[in-house]
C-alpha cells in the first residue's frame, strides 16, 4: 500500500494559480451589474442604515428615560427618608378619619 506523498512547493504554488485563473474566468463571465439593479440595491442598503439608526437612536432614548426614571426613584427615596417619621398619635389620627370617612359613607 502506498502512502501519502507530501505535495512539494511547486505542485502547490502551481495548483494555486489554476484555482486563482480558474475564479478569474469565472468572473469574468458574469455579467456586468445593471444601473438598475445597482441603484435598488443602494436604496435597499439606506433604507437598512436608516432603520439602525432609527433603531439606536430609540435605544438611547430608552436608556436616557431608564436613568433619568432612576435618577427621580433616588430622589423620591431620599426625600421621604428626609421627612420625620410618623408618631403613634399621627397613625391613630389618620386610622379615625378612615374610620369616620367609612361610618359617613354607610349612613
């Protein structure tokens, strides 16, 4: 059984320009883009370019809302954490005006 031969540099290099003109002639015969066709896909692309930036531009405008959105929890955080706390006798004026708002409203 023979075994593998290693190709040398030359049958490399060699089998590399036969592919290289082998792709050139297929190039070649393709044929030439239409102005027509040249300019649907320009459109095509723009309109794509368009609706990224569209897109991004909705994506920082989320982000700028989302910080902004936490930026006021911060500050309404530390603002209730500013006023006094609530004393018993504020907590049973405010459970006897419920109470009284309720015996008001079944009469």
């Amino acid at each position: 059984m023979a075994g593998y031969k290693e190709p040398t540099f030359q049958e490399r290099t060699a089998l590399a320009e036969k592919a290289r003109a082998k792709a050139l002639t297929i190039l070649a015969a393709k044929p030439p883009m239409d102005d027509a066709e040249r300019a649907r896909r320009k459109a095509a692309q723009d309109a794509r370019e368009a609706a990224a930036a569209e897109k991004s531009a909705a994506r920082k405008a989320a982000l700028e809302q989302a910080k902004a959105d936490k930026q006021a929890a911060t500050e309404a955080a530390a603002e209730a954490a500013a006023q006094p706390e609530r004393t018993e006798a504020d907590l049973k004026a405010e459970r006897d005006a419920k109470y009284a708002a309720r015996k008001a409203r079944k009469k």
